[in-house]
C-alpha cells in the first residue's frame, strides 16, 4: 500500500484514530514516520486493537530469560491511556512519541504513571514493590552478578530514602519530578524514565 493508502485506513479503520493530522498534531512523528509505524501495527495486529494477553506475549518475546508478564501488565496499563483493555494504534503511538521524543518532564509524568499502579497520584511502597518485583523477574535469575531476593525491597528502600522528601510515606508526582531533575545527570533517573537521556 503507497503512502495515501496508508492515510485513508487511517481515517477510516474502526478502531483507528480519526486521521493522519490529528497524529501529527498529538505526536512528535513525522508524517512518514507514522505511516510506517501504523503498517507496522496493522502489520501486528490486523484487528487494530492489542489486548493485553497479546501485549503480553509480544512483549515477552524482548526477555527470554525472565518472566516479563507482570512488568507487560503494568506497562499495558500505561500505554492505555483510555483504561479500556485494549491498546488501538492512537494509544501506542501517542505513549511511543513521548518516551521517544518527549521532553524529560513528559518522559517523567509517564514513568511516574507507571509507578502510580492505582492511578491515585501518589506512589507508595507497596506499589513500588510490585514493580520492582516485575523488573527482577523479567532480568531473571541468568543476571551476574546473581541477585538476591531482597533486592527489590532495597531498590524500593533506596527510591523512598530520596524521592519521599517529606517523609509521609507516599511519592508525589512534584517530589519524583524534583528528585529526578536533581539527579538526571548521575544516570539514577534513567532507571526510573524509560528513555530519559
């Protein structure tokens, strides 16, 4: 299919946004860049629409040697800006444009959302844990040096000791955006933003 091809299935698919322009408007891709990545989708998912068992195993295909199931969740959660169950093309690429090409404070309103897994505005261990959890076991156990099983909770221990500076228990999104901020250049946020350098 040539280019305009591309752009009519665009407005006219069911489950697509309603145009090409409306992408451009709402991401930082190019017209080209889009039209690829939209054949790549459909190219994906023929239905136009990814549910999150078939995120899931996509996903998981990218760390053979771990578990990636339950980072894939939290992750679908994410790029589902619409909480509908399904990731449409309009989803994944407006959640791509921003970890690619983002400003860090877009990348880190993500990163933050991805953490916040009840989407109550703040981060509290609990939740932390549980992503941290999902992280060790999609490395799985083939990482050198081997890790110990308490690594999680000290990673966990580590992000509160500096992003909580108020001490309540609970990370807002203004304390993870200050400390973030601070440290971007020690490579520590990276951890934290997908894709923040």
């Amino acid at each position: 299919a040539d280019s305009g091809d591309v752009e009519v299935e665009l407005s006219a698919v069911r489950h697509q946004p309603e145009g090409l322009e409306q992408l451009l408007a709402q991401t930082k891709f190019t017209k080209k860049e889009l039209q690829s990545l939209y054949r790549g989708f459909k190219n994906e998912c023929p239905s136009g629409l990814v549910d999150e068992e078939t995120f899931k195993l996509i996903y998981s295909q990218f760390f053979p040697q771990g578990d990636a199931s339950t980072y894939a969740h939290f992750l679908f959660d994410a790029f589902d800006a619409d909480r509908n169950g399904a990731l449409c093309f309009q989803d994944f690429v407006i959640g791509l444009s921003v970890l690619l090409r983002g400003t860090v404070h877009q990348k880190l309103k993500w990163a933050f959302n991805l953490y916040d897994i009840n989407k109550d505005g703040y981060i509290t261990k609990e939740e932390m844990l549980e992503i941290m959890k999902s992280i060790y076991d999609m490395m799985g156990r083939c990482t050198h040096p081997t890790l110990r099983d308490s690594a999680p909770a000290e990673h966990v221990e580590l992000f509160f000791q500096k992003m909580d500076r108020n001490g309540d228990g609970v990370v807002t999104f203004e304390e993870f955006l200050e400390t973030c901020q601070k440290v971007r250049n020690s490579g520590w946020a990276l951890a934290l933003a997908p894709s923040s350098s």
